[in-house]
C-alpha cells in the first residue's frame, strides 16, 4: 500500500560542493536509524540520539558504529557508566578492535581508573602496535600518577611514530619537566 511506505520511507538531500543526490531511505534500516542519531546528537537530542542508536543496535547487534555513537553520545549526557558498559559490551562483539580499546581507555582515565585506562592502552597496542594515539595515552596516563620513567617511554614511542605532530613531540619535554628533570635532551627509546 502506497500510503504505508511513505510512513516509512523519506527522502533526503545529500549536498556536496559538486553535486546535489537525492535519496530515499528506510527509516525502520539499522543504517538509517543510526545515521538519524548522529543528526540528534548534533541538535543535542542525546535522549532521542540514544532511542535512534540504540534501534539500529537492536537491528543490528554487531553494528559497531552504532555501538561507538551510542557510547559517545551517553559519555555527552552524562552517563559515562553507562557509556562504559557500551564500549565493554562492543569489546564482547567486535575484540580486535583497537579504536573500542582507545575509547574505552580515554573514558576511563576520566573516571579516574587509571589501572583500567593503561590496560586498554596496551591492549590496543597489542592489535596495532604503531598507534600512535595509544602509545601518547600511556605517555599521559603515567605521567599523572608520577611514573615518568613509563611515561617518557610511552611519548618517545609516539614522536618516533609521528615525530612532525606537535602534540607529540612536545610530550616527553612536558613528562621530564614535570618529573623536574633537564629536558634539552630527550634520551632516546
């Protein structure tokens, strides 16, 4: 019946520099549902971002950008617990994803667990040893609690990585200053 699939389909307006494409999609689609969340969570609609993220979960379990939009978008209003339980349940469906263990790190440490963080750290570190996002995290994390002799490791590794980044070069500069060590020369890793 015609007047029931309008119910369920609309048309949208993709624009780009060059083209205008119009397309028609199924609201009840997992893609759809989780593409309608990340309209609501930049309207700041995170209850109804959570609705739209947490459908396309339920239509799709495994969906894993769904399941990282949700996380985030509960980390935004303010139930990072629940956030938590997002990233370790995504860890359950999808464990050789580094990008889950990074996330889930940086939302611990903000919790102040820190133990938790630098497991994560490493874990991601194990499936993608060069990440560099990964070893700044274990250059940072350390380096709160005074480990700095682990900190300078972590960073060292990170400006061998990617040694024109600003924010990496100058991190084991900051670890050895705040250990009240002489930081013109950095020892190398």
């Amino acid at each position: 019946d015609n007047s029931r699939r309008r119910r369920h389909t609309s048309v949208f307006c993709v624009s780009s520099r060059r083209r205008h494409t119009r397309l028609r999609r199924d609201w009840s689609s997992d893609v759809c549902s989780s593409d309608l969340g990340c309209v609501q969570e930049r309207l700041n609609q995170h209850t109804q971002a959570v609705a739209s993220f947490g459908k396309a979960i339920q239509l799709k379990p495994d969906f894993l950008e769904a399941q990282m939009n949700l996380a985030r978008v509960l980390q935004a209003a303010g139930q990072p617990l629940d956030a938590v339980d997002v990233y370790r349940n995504s860890l359950r469906l999808h464990p050789s994803s580094p990008e889950i263990y990074r996330c889930l790190g940086r939302l611990l440490w903000v919790l102040d667990e820190q133990d938790g963080a630098v497991a994560c750290f490493r874990s991601a570190l194990v499936l993608t040893p060069d990440d560099v996002e990964a070893h700044c995290h274990l250059g940072t994390v350390p380096r709160t609690r005074g480990e700095f002799d682990e900190a300078v490791k972590g960073s060292q590794r990170a400006v061998l990585l990617k040694p024109d980044d600003p924010s990496t070069a100058c991190l084991p500069r900051k670890i050895l200053a705040d250990a009240g060590l002489p930081h013109g020369r950095v020892p190398p890793c």
